[in-house]
C-alpha cells in the first residue's frame, strides 16, 4: 500500500501536469480549484494501481484528462467563449501575441482535439497517445495531421 | 510561428501558474460516478429507515388485509435494500479513470444510463406498492374495518385511480429528476466517445 507521503511527493514534482490539463479546459479559478482537488483525489484514489509500468507523469496525464474529460459539466467549465476572430490578424510582427495566439487557438478545438495536441506538443509519440486515448496509432496520426492543419490555417503558420 | 517553441514559451507564461487555494486530498468527490455511489448510500439509509417504521407498523395493525400489505411492502424494501446496498458497493470499485479515454468515457457514459434505468424501474414498482399500502393504512385507520372499507367498490376504484396516476406520475418524475441531474453529463459524454471514435 503506498503511502501519502510518497504520493504527494510525486504530485508535487509533477503538479505542473495538472495545472496545464486545467488551463487548458478550464476558465473560471473556482472550478480550477475544484478540478485541481477532483484530480488530486482521483489520482489519490487510483495511485494504489500504479504499478509503475508508465512514468508516473504519463500516468498522471491519463488520470487527470480522464478526470476533466468525465467531470460533471457546469457551464463555465470546459466550454469555449473567447473570441477568437482576433487570430485571424495575428502575424509574424505580433510576436509578443504569439503565445496568447496558440492558447486560445487550442482552446477553440474540441476537447479531445485538445488533449490530442496537449500530449502532441508535451512530446509524447502517436502510440503513446494512442494507449492514452484507447485509440490506434494511425488513428492518432490521422487525427494530429487534421488538427495541426486546423492550428495552422487559425495561426496563419507558414510551411 | 514554430509550433513547439511557442508552446514551450506558453507553458512558462500562463499554464505553469499554480491554481489558487489550499492543496489537498480531499474526502468527496463531484464526479458524476462518486455522486451515485454518494446517492445509492443515501437510497441505502432511506430504505432501512422506511423497513423499520414498516416493521413497526406491521406489529401496530392487527387487520390480515392490512398485515398481508404491509408485509409485502417490507418483502420490497428488504429487496431494495439489498439491491441499492449491492450497487452502492460496486459503484467506484472498476471505475477506470487509470484506463485509456476511451474506456473511462464508454464506462462512465454506460454506467450512468444504466443507473437512470435502475432508478426508473425501482420508481415503477416501489413508490406504487408503497401508495397502496400507504392507502390500505390510511383506510384501515381512519373506517377501523379495513376489511369492509375494501369491499366497497367505490374504495376500489380509488385505488386503482392512485395506483394508475402515481405508477406513470413516479416514473416520469424519476425520468425528469435523473434528466435534470444528469442529461448535461450523458449528452456531453456521448459527444466526446463520437468525438474520439471519429475518423478524422
């Protein structure tokens, strides 16, 4: 059985992971918090069954969109509401925008469209995004391919 | 713009930022999987407290009619006990939320329709059986002679004017009360298993 201490532990040297996952689909900071201690619990609740064959960050990857991906919706949690006409004029003189760009470009996608760049962007290859998603690796590439064409007409990225 | 390097510069400006409040590992969960497992404890408690006072009464009443009803009530509510107990306790126990997407969505999204289902069919026979006992009481109390009072035809007639308005009445109030609970839920999470199973 392991401990709390040991849990926490590995929470606090990848807390970082939750807090994208949240940012990512999350607006309001009540419901960040909310999500933030949903996932703490649920990891908390599963970490009996790490078995240690993933890195704990993967992991905690899988538990924490698993978390927000079957969360009981309110209306400000998840959904989209930025305006995103704005992008449409970022360019390459904007470069200061660049990063408030991409984030609200990601935030437009669908949810799992989401999660699919997330882990794209975090490194992780289609097969492990596959075993993350439950999908197959093709499927995943097919999807990434779709997704980064839909990034980049939104950022207007060359090449 | 280069994809990773802007990500990358992302992360360290506006995703890495701690969320607000006091970190811990907290008791509840709002998860729609733990809410039922919450809910079936509560139906679990309401069951025992309704089998006693049903127990109770069936010593108080010395009528056989009212006897046999009554009897009958505490056979569904033993039943309804075990049931909700059962389910209470394997609510959670395979919950993936460490398996893939798919899975914990197709889980999460079955196990919740299946719950409604339950909680439909319990509505359907339940509150029905427990009116007509609740109504065989109240006559038995207020003629003194249950015996004859259900003899008169008129009697039977109301009874079965309540059995027939409260069966549909119950199971579309359970219905409406599950859909305003967890209709947003169900319909979001069938969007997401159509979203991930897309091909594209």
């Amino acid at each position: 059985m392991p401990s709390e201490r040991e849990f926490t532990s590995l929470i606090d040297q990848n807390k970082g992971i939750i807090y994208k996952v949240i940012r990512l689909y999350v607006r309001d900071p009540d419901d960040e918090q909310d999500l933030f201690q949903e996932i703490l619990f649920q990891s908390w609740k599963s970490f009996a069954h790490f078995k240690g064959e993933s890195k704990f960050s993967t992991w905690l990857y899988r538990v924490g969109l698993n978390t927000v991906l079957t969360f009981k919706r309110r209306p400000s949690l998840v959904e989209n509401h930025e305006d995103l006409s704005q992008l449409n004029v970022i360019s390459s003189e904007r470069k200061g925008e660049e990063t408030e760009a991409l984030y609200l470009a990601i935030r437009e996608l669908g949810e799992i469209d989401r999660m699919i760049i997330l882990l794209h962007l975090e490194g992780y290859e289609n097969e492990e995004i596959a075993d993350i998603a439950g999908l197959l690796k093709g499927h995943i590439g097919v999807k990434l391919h779709r997704i980064k064409k839909v990034l980049k007409n939104k950022l207007r990225i060359e090449g | 713009m280069d994809l990773l390097e802007t990500w990358q510069k992302l992360e360290r400006e506006k995703l890495s930022k701690p969320v607000e409040g006091a970190v811990e590992i907290r008791k509840t969960s709002r998860h729609p999987v733990e809410q039922l497992k919450a809910a079936y404890m509560r139906t679990t408690l309401f069951s025992v407290f309704f089998l006693a006072g049903f127990i109770v009464l069936f010593f108080l009443f010395e009528e056989p009619l009212v006897k046999v009803g009554i009897g009958f009530v505490v056979g569904v509510y033993v039943f309804f006990f075990v049931v909700n107990f059962g389910m209470y306790r394997r609510v959670g126990m395979d919950f993936p939320v460490d398996r893939n997407l798919k899975d914990a969505l197709n889980h999460t999204y079955s196990y919740i329709t299946e719950n409604i289902r339950f909680q439909e069919r319990a509505a359907l026979f339940l509150y029905p059986i427990g009116g007509a006992a609740g109504f065989m009481m109240g006559g038995s109390v207020g003629s003194g002679d249950i015996n004859s009072m259900m003899m008169k035809p008129s009697v039977l007639i109301l009874l079965v004017v309540v059995l027939v308005v409260m069966t549909p009445l119950c199971f579309y109030l359970t219905r409406w009360m599950y859909k305003v609970s967890y209709g947003k839920c169900l319909s979001d999470l069938k969007t997401l298993i159509e979203d991930l199973e897309r091909p594209n």
